[in-house]
C-alpha cells in the first residue's frame, strides 16, 4: 500500500496547475481562482518533502511553478493583502526559503521580506502574541503558532540575526495560558481581553478541544525542534513539545491508533476518528523521534497511527485513491458567526471531506518521515 501513495500524490499533482489544484476543497466548492493561501501553502510544502526524500524533479517543479505564478521579481506577492494581518497567510511563505536554498534567485528572499515585514506590523496582545488575525483581536488559537513561527524561525535562520526569543515567548504564552492540567491537551482558542462570546469570562479560553488545532500546534514544535540551533532556548520548548505528545498519545483509539475530532470524548455520539489531525499528530511523533527529541517509542506510535488512517480512510476507486476522513474547515467566530463558538457540538458539525490538503499534506508528511526512517535502516 505504501507504494500507491506514491502514484496518489503524483495523480493529484498532475491533477494541478497554480489556478486550480485539486486539493483546495474550500476554493473549488466556491469556485473561487487559487490565491496566496495557507492550504496550498501546505501541500507546497509537503511536496518538497516529497521531492527531497523520493528525488523526483516533478515534485520541486510543480512547487517551483505554483510559487512563480505569485511571486514577482521584486518581491511582491500577488493576491497577498497585509493590511488584512492574517497568520494564515504567512505559512505559505516557508516554502521560499527551500526554493531560495536550491536555486539562489532573489526573489524569493525578497518575498520572505515581504512577508516578514507584515508580521512586524501585525498586532499583538498585550503580552506581545500576535493576533490571530485583524478580525479576531485579542485573539490566540493554536492554529497561528503553525502559520507564523517555522516562517520566522526560517527568517532568523536565513536572513535574520539568529534571535528567537520572539517564537520562544510566544510559544510560552500558549503553554502558560492553553494548556489544560488535567489532559495534558491544549484548548483551541485564547483571548487575551476575555471578551470575545466564545471565550471563559475568567481563563479567556475556547470552551472544547479541537483535534487539528492541537495538530497545528504539535506540528510546528516539531519544526520548530529542527530549525531552531542548540543553546536559543531549544531545551524548553522540546520540554513542551514532548509533554504534549505524551498527552496526545493518551487519547489515542486502541483499535486504529488514530485520534477523534473531539479527542476526549472517544466514541460520544456524532464524534469521528479524524485524519487530518491523526495525521500530523502521527507526523510530529515520527519527526520528534527522528530528531532524537522525542523517546523511541514514538516511531511505533506514529507510525500505528499513519498504518490506521491508511486502514480506515485511504480507499481505491477504480484507478482513484481517495483520502477521506478529512474535517474541511472550524475556527471561532468572528462575532457575525456564533455558530463557530468552539462547542462540541459545533466542532462534530463541520463538513467531513476527502483529499483536502489539509488532511492530505500531513499525510504525505508521514510518510516521508517513514521513508526517511527506512532510509537509515537500510
């Protein structure tokens, strides 16, 4: 089975082009044209992953070509809009980084300029985290540690002067005020003024666990445990990291490995096993064992939960292979939409997709870690 996904993820590249890809379910639904945005930015980076452990050129070409179509000669990004401050909109910047790396051309630093200088004008709570975005103030969701710290973590790497103090504080803060004592888990959402309908009136925090958000999270400390260099601070932040996997591990489900969109409440009526966030989960637990910062035994636990997700939701369909299981879209707010108020029933409610990249792109990340390891062992 492994082989397959292989021809997968080449189908759904061949599938593409940078106006329309097949994996930005949220944009095709509406039949909007692709733009600079967080979903493609994730598949982008999954496919250098590809490109990288499998060495096939098709995959860095297809990466190349989709970011050459919105990144112009002196730095601009077409459909990029700053003035909107939104974290999601930076993630894609990372990929800049690996093409500037490969191929020298300084457009690509120049984006990462770019994009580096909206973060020095997005806000910020008063205890210096940036706000989610312009139309969430006050506003922390795990989410946005994924969008904003591996592209600054890059930026100091790259271009910057080495300092990561801004990243660590920030990922403190999460810790200090996101973090619930009795699960180990991390609550979705966190406003700062304590204001926002969804949030405690006394902790300011969303009011259910959401299973991608704690992804999003874990995925980027796993990141971030690769590109930050010994002696910035590293220590404490691969403290949190491992606690956290040995929460998540807790909840895993005994019969496939895998995690629940709820993910502590397994088997409660409406809730599901989730492959997105199994899938990054899984992901961080490879990554983290690879790097050394996790113990052993997180190489069987992650990859127990990539075997489940291939078990239960990757399906043949004729020639098609199909990824399901995926929760398309859930966030909080904003005040015109109290739907999304970080409910249980709100989070079960959400659409359930197949081959969106955002279940996808962590998937192929899995599994790149797993023929990274299989690569050592041979």
């Amino acid at each position: 089975m492994y082989e397959a996904i292989d021809r997968y993820v080449l189908s759904l590249v061949e599938k593409s082009s940078p106006e329309r890809t097949a994996w930005n379910l949220e944009k095709t639904r509406e039949g909007k044209p692709t733009n600079w945005n967080y979903i493609d930015g994730c598949m982008i980076t999954a496919l250098l992953a590809m490109a990288d452990i499998c060495g096939d050129q098709r995959y860095f070409d297809f990466a190349k070509r989709f970011i050459d179509a919105f990144v112009s000669e002196d730095g601009g990004i077409r459909t990029f809009e700053a003035d909107k401050h939104t974290l999601d909109d930076i993630n894609e910047g990372r990929v800049l980084f690996t093409l500037y790396d490969r191929t020298g051309l300084e457009k690509y630093r120049r984006a990462a300029e770019t994009l580096h200088r909206a973060l020095d004008e997005q806000p910020r709570t008063f205890e210096g985290s940036f706000w989610h975005k312009q139309i969430y103030p006050n506003q922390v969701w795990l989410d946005g540690i994924y969008m904003a710290m591996p592209f600054l973590a890059l930026y100091e790497g790259h271009f910057g002067k080495g300092d990561y103090s801004d990243i660590l504080r920030q990922v403190q803060t999460v810790r200090a005020h996101m973090r619930d004592d009795t699960t180990g888990l991390y609550y979705h959402g966190y406003d700062a003024s304590k204001s926002a309908f969804w949030a405690d009136p006394e902790t300011g925090l969303s009011r259910s666990f959401w299973l991608r958000s704690i992804g999003w999270f874990a995925v980027a400390l796993a990141d971030l445990m690769e590109l930050l260099p010994a002696g910035a601070g590293r220590d404490s932040l691969r403290d949190i990291f491992a606690d956290l996997m040995r929460s998540a591990w807790q909840y895993h489900d005994p019969d496939t490995a895998m995690y629940w969109q709820v993910p502590d409440k397994p088997g409660e009526e409406g809730n599901y096993l989730e492959s997105s966030g199994s899938a990054m989960l899984a992901y961080a637990m490879l990554k983290g064992a690879r790097l050394g910062v996790l113990s052993p035994e997180f190489v069987e636990h992650g990859q127990a939960t990539f075997d489940g997700i291939i078990d239960k939701y990757l399906s043949f369909d004729g020639d098609e292979m199909n990824l399901g299981g995926i929760c398309l879209v859930a966030g909080l707010g904003p005040e015109n939409n109290r739907r999304r108020d970080g409910s249980y029933g709100y989070y079960i409610s959400e659409p359930v997709v197949k081959n969106d990249a955002k279940g996808v792109a962590p998937f192929v990340l899995c599994y790149t870690e797993i023929k990274r390891m299989q690569s050592c062992a041979n």
